[in-house]
C-alpha cells in the first residue's frame, strides 16, 4: 500500500515537471505562422493633390508641382490707365497717357543756367522772378549804388502764397546815403466761388536812416476781388493787425487797421502795369498812420529767356518820424528775369 503511493507521488511529479519545462521547449521550436497580408497594390501614376503622396521619389514619375503666384506680364496700355475719375483730385494734372503718345517718353526736365531764375530759385509749382540794377562811378565822383530783389509766388489750391524781398544800397566817397531792406509775405485764399477772400500779411523793414532798427507787422482780414481775369485783377482789402518799431524811440506794439488795394493790368503781350497801396492807420489815433505804395511798369525785352525792363517805385511815409523825414520814395530801373 505505501509504495503504491510513492509511485502515485513520483508520476504526479514528473508530470508536472513535463508541463513547466517540456511544454514551453516545445513551442520554441515550432513557433507560430506569421499572419497572411494581401500582396502590396503599385502606385498608380496619377497625381492627386488631395492625397499626400509623401517624399518625393526620383524613380516615380510624378508630374511636376502646378506654380503657384506667377503674374501675367504687364501690358504696355496698362502702366498708363488713369485711375478712376472719383479717385482724382480736381487740380490734379492730366494723366500722361493723355498727354503722351503710345511710345512717347516724357520730356527731359529742365536746364537752366546761372542767369535764369530758375537756376537761384524753386520752380515746381513756384512763378518767379529775379530784378537787378547797379550804378556807380569813380574818378572825381567816388559813388556805387546796387538794387536787388526777388518775387516768389506759388498757389495750392484755393490759396496763393506770395513773398516779395527788395534791398537797396548806395555808397558816396566810402559813405553810405542809402541801406534799406524789405521783406513781405501774403497768403491770399478764396472763399469758394465768391469774389471774397481771406488773407494774411506780414512784413519787415529795416532801414538804416530811420529812427528805429527794425519794424514788423501783422495784418490779417478778408478782401473782395472787384477785377479777376487773366489780364487784370483788382482787389481791395480790409483788416487788422499790430507793428512794432524796434529799437526805436516807441518801442511797443501798436493796434493798426489796413486798408488796402492792388492793381494789376497787362496792357499788351509786352508790357505790364502794376500798383499796391496799403494804408495803416492806428486804432486809438487815426492821425498816427502809415502809407506805403508800390507801382510799377514792366516791358519784356526777350520772350526766350524772359527778360524784361522794369521801371519801379516804392514810397513809404511815416507820420511820425521822430525826427527824420516822413516821406522816403525809391525809385530804380531794373533788369527782371522771370521763371
């Protein structure tokens, strides 16, 4: 009966043991088969962009990639077409495809020389002009005398700025007679289509002979074109400002009124007229006043170069001269060069 049972005991043992070791050496060498895929399908030679075909592969013979932001090439006609009439500003130039034929090119800018205004002084937009005249002698009379003066102007729009400089000087055996400088300025703007504008007017004037150094003002009000044509104009004006005599015995500002006017009149393709009178009254004593005028009279000599004669005068009374004479009246012909 025991050893019964010992044999029992052993079988169970080796069996066992045939489970945890024989089983798994078994499966090592025979191991499974590998899963069964259906054979790889080839690429078809079609591109399709909405598939991602991945890297690019030399041996496959893709079409090539469509370009992507190439432009036409412009068209001759295209780089002159005017933009839209609402886009373009009424005193804006004509376009050039207007101006210019097809193939055209624009004409060179212009040259000037050291005798023309242009050459001194800016010429986009700007009318100018240039004056001289010089005297003099030696000898028994030692005296030299020289008169300058330029005239700019140019106009944007509804407004027209204006500067106007003169300087004078005149020397007898070493001695000066005569030194002056005037400097103004006006900016004169419509008021749309009426005859009525707006204007602002400063001015310096120095002298040597006067009791002061230097007298500044400034004017500003409205003026009313009584003539506006080509070849004439004629405008009044009204205002109020304050000067200022420095240096000099008053040396305070002064509340002044203005008035004024200016004449212009182109008698023939030639000759030319013109005429400012500015009146400054002060405002608490009208018998303290200013008068200053201005007139003249211009002949074009050359047509090509724009030179012309001018025959000009300037007064300037002072009612209150502190000593020296009220009145001062300059008076010169000139050669003007005009831009």
């Amino acid at each position: 009966m025991g050893a019964r049972i010992r044999k029992t005991a052993w079988a169970r043992a080796f069996g066992l043991a045939f489970i945890l070791v024989g089983i798994p050496h078994a499966w090592g060498q025979y191991p499974p088969a590998p899963p069964s895929y259906p054979p790889p399908q080839p690429v078809a030679n079609v591109y399709d962009p909405h598939v991602h075909a991945g890297p690019w592969d030399p041996r496959m013979n893709y079409p090539p990639p469509p370009a992507y932001n190439v432009l036409p090439p412009p068209q001759p006609e295209a780089l002159f077409t005017p933009p839209p009439p609402e886009l373009v500003p009424s005193d804006s130039p004509a376009p050039l495809n207007e101006i210019l034929a097809p193939g055209e090119l624009p004409p060179p800018a212009a040259e000037y020389h050291f005798f023309d205004a242009g050459y001194w002084f800016p010429t986009d937009g700007w009318s100018n002009s240039f004056e001289i005249g010089i005297n003099g002698s030696t000898g028994n009379a030692d005296t030299f005398s020289m008169r300058t003066g330029a005239h700019l102007q140019r106009t944007v729009n509804v407004s027209t700025f204006t500067l106007d400089a003169k300087y004078a000087k005149t020397l007898s055996h070493g001695f000066e007679t005569q030194h002056n400088a005037l400097l103004n300025s006006n900016v004169e703007s419509d008021l749309g289509d009426s005859p009525f504008t707006t204007f602002f007017k400063t001015s310096l004037e120095y002298d040597e002979f006067k009791a002061f150094d230097l007298r500044t003002a400034m004017n500003v009000g409205i003026g009313l074109y009584l003539v506006k044509a080509e070849d004439a104009k004629f405008i009044v004006r009204f205002g109020s400002g304050v000067s200022r005599e420095l240096g000099g015995p008053e040396d305070r500002y002064v509340p002044e009124a203005v008035y004024g006017m200016e004449f212009d009149r182109r008698l023939t393709k030639r000759q030319k007229l013109y005429a400012t009178f500015d009146y400054f009254p002060d405002w608490t004593d009208y018998g303290d006043y200013r008068l200053v005028t201005n007139a003249g009279w211009e002949f074009l000599l050359d047509a090509e170069s724009n030179l012309s004669l001018k025959l000009g005068a300037i007064d300037r009374y002072d009612s209150t001269p502190h000593g020296r004479k009220p009145n001062d009246l300059d008076y010169s012909l000139l050669l003007l060069w005009k831009q």
